[in-house]
C-alpha cells in the first residue's frame, strides 16, 4: 500500500516536473502538453542505430529509471510512508544515484553514434566535479543526526532546518543536485544546440519515452533528497506531513528547473575546477564547521 | 527456516551472477562491456554482502564500484587500440601467464577459505544501525593507519594515471 501511494505521488510528480519543464524550454504553460508529447512518443517509430551495442541501449533507459525509483525509495514523505526505512539510506541514495551516471554511459554508448557517445563521456567528466559535493555535504547531515536513516535525518531538523544550520552544504547539494540531473545550466552532457541532444539523440518512441520518464523521477528523487536532508522533510505546522512534502518537493524542483532560465550555461571544465578548488574545500570546510557546532550548542 | 533457505537461494544466485560478470568480463571484445560487466559482478558482491545482512558494507559497496568502474571505462577506452570490439582485434596476450597467475590465485584463495579454522559462526546479526556505528570505531581506532595509507595509494595511483594520460598531449603541442 505504502509502495503504491509512493509511486502514484512519484507519478503525479512526474507530470508536474514535466509541465514545468515544458514552460523552463518552452516559455509556455500547459497542463495537457506532456500528455499529448508521451501519447506522441509512444506512438512513434522506434528507430535503431546500424551498428548499436544493443544490450546497452536497450538497458541505458530502464536504468535510468530504475535508479531514480531506487533513490526514491529512501525519501520519507511522512512518517512512516516510505518504500524502505534503510538504516543506511542517505548512503543507499547515494548508491542508487550512482547509477545515473552508469545508465548515461550505457545510453551513450549503445546506439554507437558520435553525438550521444561524447555526450555519455562527457557526463562521466561532469560526474567527476559533483560527485564529492553530493557525498560531502550529506556527511555533515548525518553528522548532525547521528545517523544515516532518512528518518532521522527529518525529525534530527526538528528545532532547525539545516538550511540554516548548515547553508554552505546546502547551497552545494544543490548545485551538484542540478549537475547529477544534467539541468541547464549545468546540461553541457545533453547539449541540446551543440549535440544535437546528446545522450538522447539517437533514442526515439519508446525508449525515449522511459528516458525521459527516468530523467524526471531522477530530478524529483533530487528534490525529493534536499527536502529531507535541508529543509525538514514532512516538518511544518498546520497541514499533514504528506501535504508539506509535496509542496516542499515540487517546489524544490521547479526552482531547480527554472535556474537555467535566469543563468548562462556552464563549460564543464570550468564547473570541473570550480567544484575541485572552490567547492570541495568549502565542503570540508562545512565538515569541520558542522562538527565544532554540534559539539558545542547540540540542537 | 525459510527465511534461511531464502537467503542461501539468493546468496548463491547472486554469487554465480558475480562469476559469470566475471566471465564475461574476459569474454567480450568491447571495453566498455568489460568494465561494465566487472562492474556487475562486483555489484552482485554488494547484494551478497546485502543478502548477509551487511548493511553498510553491500550499500558501500554497490555505490563505489558504480563510480569507479565507469571511471575504469574511460580510461580502457582511452588506452585501448579498439574500444568498441568491432575490429575482432584480439586484446589479450601473455595467455601462459595469466593462466599460471589465475589459477594459483585461485588456489590461494581457496586455501584461505578452506584452511583456516574460521571458529564459531555468528549466530546473531547485529542491527544495520549498530553495524554503521562499529564500523565507524573501526575505521578511526585499531584500522585507521591501514585505512589512510590505503587512502594515500591510491591518491598517488590517481596523479600518476592522470600525468600518463596528459603527457603525450603536452608533447604533441611543441
């Protein structure tokens, strides 16, 4: 029961993301607009490479959605509605969010086309600038809460969020959040002018349906993390728990897929320097600052 | 009783998937199917250690191997003369070697399994939560020497991987 209401709030937060999204591209609301693009997809002709590495480019999307679900799973949206309350889950998001970057790579490289192979390669590339600061920042969370289960790290924020508690690490988990999900202005991998789509380019029908489809659970898991980890999961006064972690949630990820309307893209080789020299000894930084915190004023 | 039948089904189905990845790993001409493949057969590790209820160290382990074989990937195909496999090039050599290497390896590690008297078997599985807790007393007590020194080869097996790869570029530009 739980798994299921988990899912449908998943979906439903699914086609929310891609309304926003439309009007993030696009510059047009529609409700009804996603629908008719997945209705489109589906009914589309599934076009295959000549030569593809076919294992991959079957498994590269299905991965991709996989993953996403499996970091859902850890995400609390209430207490006790959760797909498994994990001793170790932030480490387990983490886990499963790795596997983003194997399913782009598998995506990349299936379809043996120039495009999406650079594009798969060049998300490895971009892997190596976030993945310290997804890593780090959650360490200073589970710092505080004195452990790794999601749970506590929700109810660990019950006298402050650690937004505020902790605004270095948040405003990292963040940033790396939008390179993880490849959004603009960190989507160089996807390249939509440069790449002709990159990882998408040769998917078509179906397959880039769940691609898509993967893509979207995987921003809402990123959402669905920072709410938990930063900004009280289900905490909040008045409504019902469920209610604040969706609203908390979708508003999260719009503001994560609105950032590219207001910023210039980034090369990655400069968000690669940045993330190394500026980002990782803030990070540590945040570490040490968190530790001295918790050790003098426990709240 | 199910409960452990259950565990030793799976422990011994993921266990014969970390073979065959291993197989496979030598099987295929494609390097990026090499490096995935190891990858899986080191993720099906992960959900051995998992299936054991190690917690932790299944989680630890299904999220390192991810990052660090697609890492590998690159850098195979970076090296290697065909990545792809698609010119039936032959990648292997010192075909003797390896197999005296493999298979005395093979018996070492059977005669560390079989040899030694391993005593009593735990017979209660500390929570995931303690698990986490003693691990980390570890890592910062009686390990920590092993752990850092480990931390720092492998930091030096990376500069070095790095200086290999930009050398012949640096050349290139003079």
């Amino acid at each position: 029961m739980t798994i299921l209401i988990v899912l449908l709030s998943l979906a439903a937060g699914a086609y929310f993301l891609a309304v926003i999204e439309r009007w993030a591209v696009h510059g047009h609301l529609s409700l009804s607009g996603p629908a008719w693009a997945a209705l489109a997809l589906l009914g589309r002709e599934s076009v295959l490479a000549r030569k593809p590495d076919r294992l991959f480019f079957e498994t590269g999307p299905v991965l991709l959605l996989v993953a996403g679900l499996m970091a859902a799973a850890v995400i609390p949206l209430a207490p006790g509605l959760i797909i498994t309350d994990l001793a170790t889950g932030a480490l387990f998001l983490n886990a499963a969010l790795a596997y983003v970057l194997v399913a782009l790579i598998m995506a990349g490289w299936g379809p043996n086309g120039a495009y999406s192979m650079i594009a798969g390669w060049r998300f490895l590339g971009q892997f190596i600038a976030y993945a310290m600061l997804i890593v780090m920042p959650i360490t200073a969370v589970a710092m505080r809460a004195e452990s790794l289960s999601t749970t506590v790290i929700v109810t660990s924020q019950a006298q402050l969020w650690n937004a505020l508690y902790q605004p270095i690490g948040f405003v990292l988990f963040v940033i790396a959040a939008i390179g993880l999900a490849w959004l603009p202005p960190l989507d160089l991998p996807d390249a939509t002018g440069e790449l002709a789509g990159g990882v998408e380019a040769e998917y078509t029908g179906v397959r880039l349906a769940v691609l898509r489809l993967g893509r979207l659970v995987v921003i809402l898991a990123l959402a669905g993390a920072t709410v938990t980890f930063y900004l009280g999961g289900w905490l909040g006064p008045w409504l019902p728990p469920a209610a604040w972690s969706a609203i908390k949630t979708l508003i999260v990820a719009a503001l994560m897929l609105s950032a590219g309307r207001y910023l210039p893209r980034i090369r990655e080789e400069r968000y690669l320097a940045l993330s190394w020299k500026l980002g990782v000894s803030l990070a540590l930084a945040n570490i040490f600052l968190v530790g001295v915190i918790a050790l003098v004023v426990p709240i | 009783m199910t409960g452990m039948t259950a565990q030793m089904v799976f422990l011994a189905f993921f266990g014969v998937a970390a073979v065959w990845f291993g197989i496979v790993v030598f099987r295929t001409r494609s390097m990026v199917r090499s490096a995935l493949a190891l990858l899986f057969s080191q993720t099906a590790i992960g959900v051995m250690f998992l299936v054991m209820q190690a917690e932790f160290l299944g989680v630890l382990q299904i999220m390192m191997m991810a990052t660090e074989m697609s890492v590998m990937a690159i850098f195979m195909v970076m090296f290697m003369m065909d990545p792809g496999g698609m010119g039936e090039m032959n990648m292997t050599h010192q075909k003797r070697l390896s197999l005296w290497v493999g298979g005395i390896g093979l018996l070492a590690a059977l005669a560390v399994v079989l040899l030694p008297d391993w005593g009593l078997v735990a017979t209660s599985v500390p929570s995931a939560q303690a698990q986490a807790e003693d691990l980390g007393r570890e890592l910062l007590s009686r390990s920590m020497l092993i752990f850092q020194s480990a931390g720092l080869t492998i930091l030096t097996a990376m500069v070095a991987a790095t200086m290999v790869a930009i050398v012949p570029n640096a050349e290139q530009r003079k």
